[in-house]
C-alpha cells in the first residue's frame, strides 16, 4: 500500500498538464460560489460496484446459448448500452435479469467507502448531486459525513410536482440527490433498456424537461462519465449549444498526441473543459488528489471568511 501512495501523482504535477491550472483555478471559483453541480457516474463507484458494460457482459454468460455473451460483447464495444441491456433482458428473461441487477448492485457490498474519491465530495458540494448509478453509495458517503440528503428522487411518476422539486431544488442548490435513472431497491424506477431510455427521454416528457431545466441553470462536474454520448450527454450537448455553460471532467489523457487532440475536440464541442490527468494512472488515484486539493482551497476561503 505504501508503495502505491509513493507512487501516486501529485497535483504539482497535474496542474501543469495542458490548461489544467487555469481549469482547475476556475473550478475552484465556482465551487466556492456553489455554482457547480456534480454530476455522478459509475466509475465512482468502483471498485465496490462493476461498470454497467461489464455486468451486462458477466449476465449475459447466464444464456444457455453460447454465442450470447459475444454478441453482447459487440454491442457494449459499439457504445450499444441500452440495446445491450434490452437483449439481456430478452434473452434471460425479466425475473432472471432484475435478480442477477439486485445481487450484482446490493447495499449489502457496500462496507467502507474510506479510501475511495467518492468519499471526498460532502467536502465540497453540499448542494444538489445528480447521478446516474442506480447503488447507494452516495446516500452512504453523505450520511457518513453528517450530510444526509433532504431529499432522494427516482423520478418515477410523470408529475408537474416531481419537474418542480427537482428545478427549483437545482436552482436554489437544496441538499437533493437526483438518481436520474432509478434506484437499486425500486424496480419500477429503473431505466436500463432501450425501450425505457426512449419513454423517458421523450421530447415533452416531465422528466425530459426538468433535465433540460437542470442543465441550463448551473454548471456541471463530471465524475465517473465516459461522456461517450449516451441520451444524458446528448441532451446536455443540445442544451449547452444554446446556453453556453461550461462544465468540467477529470479525464485521462490519451498517451498518442492525436487520440488526444479528438477526445479534447469531442469535449469542446460539448462545452466541456478537461482536467487531465496521465492515462498511466490505471486506478484513477488522480481523481482522489484533484478533489482533496479543490476541498482544501474551497473549505480555506470558508474559514477565512468566518
């Protein structure tokens, strides 16, 4: 373990990767104005949880048909989440499926949340969180910290109540954790297929626009996304093509300078800035420096300013 941490990166030396240091100064800005809100994917939530492309593919193995799990496979290459999932439940069955989905995503593995990222965030948002992870590793990490959500959403029904809680919670930065696409315990909430995503994300639909909503009012810090277009991050992008907001992601840089150049391409024409950090960091202990150096300077100012 030691060994590890001797070999972990420093922020001296993120910050002078690429415009990492102008990003990172303006993150900080904004998260000491609450202007930020994190935006939560399943990377971190590993390694408690596996990622949503690698469950599909280790279910899948639960066909009696033998060519099942490649064609899988395929789909989760080809970026085919939703229709991977679809297939899955076709070919399983739904009592087969929603089983192997609790097992694999209990409350029950969750034991210590100490030494991963996620643990860092009640230091500095104490606002709204938005998520796409359907465990509860975040009610854990912000009940451990003394910061219990006031309110946890699934968005299951289609009610101008529900658009209105989650808009004005995300303008007034209320304490609210938004699962957008459901939660492990409540089946019914669950958006995992294909058939699912296009119900929900439907032009006109409540959850579609208190999305929308969301999204033109704040600023976002990716954490955890592949950002690889999926329905969210295409809704994002239509959104910021209008509102011209800015977000942040901490990604890993690709070694090849023109595998690079594409990825920052693909984030600027999402109005996303990027943190890199060095694609030798396999285990993304760079997340955990970025987000206790931002927690010291944003909680700084805090006591400066008492």
């Amino acid at each position: 373990k030691s060994k590890e941490e001797y070999k972990m990166i420093k922020i001296s030396e993120i910050l002078e990767i690429g415009s990492n240091k102008k990003y990172i100064d303006n993150l900080i800005k904004e998260c000491k104005k609450e202007n930020i809100i994190p935006f939560i994917g399943a990377g971190m939530s590993v390694p408690i949880y596996e990622l949503w492309g690698d469950f599909l593919i280790d279910v899948s193995k639960k066909s009696f048909d033998s060519e099942f799990p490649k064609k899988i496979w395929k789909r989760i290459e080809a970026g085919e989440y939703e229709c991977a999932a679809s297939d899955v439940l076709e070919e399983l069955g739904e009592g087969e499926f929603y089983s192997a989905l609790t097992d694999a995503f209990s409350k029950e593995k969750i034991k210590t949340v100490k030494n991963m990222a996620v643990n860092l965030l009640p230091d500095i948002f104490h606002g709204f969180v938005i998520t796409t992870n359907y465990d509860r590793i975040l009610e854990k990490v912000y009940r451990d910290n003394n910061n219990s959500f006031e309110e946890v959403s699934y968005h299951i029904d289609e009610s101008d109540r529900m658009n209105e809680l989650w808009t004005r919670g995300n303008a007034e930065n209320r304490h609210y954790l938004f699962k957008i696409h459901g939660d492990i315990e409540t089946e019914r909430s669950l958006v995992l297929t294909e058939e699912k995503y296009k119900e929900k994300y439907a032009p006109g639909t409540i959850f579609r626009i208190a999305l929308e909503t969301i999204f033109r009012n704040k600023s976002f810090l990716f954490l955890g996304c592949s950002l690889k277009g999926d329905r969210t991050i295409q809704l994002y992008k239509e959104i910021q093509k209008e509102y011209k907001l800015y977000g942040y992601d901490f990604v890993q840089k690709p070694t090849d300078e023109k595998e690079a150049q594409k990825r920052a391409r693909e984030l600027s024409n999402m109005l996303i800035h990027p943190i890199w950090y060095p694609k030798t960091d396999v285990k993304h202990e760079s997340v955990k420096v970025l987000l206790r150096y931002i927690g010291k300077q944003v909680n700084q100012v805090k006591k400066n300013s008492k």
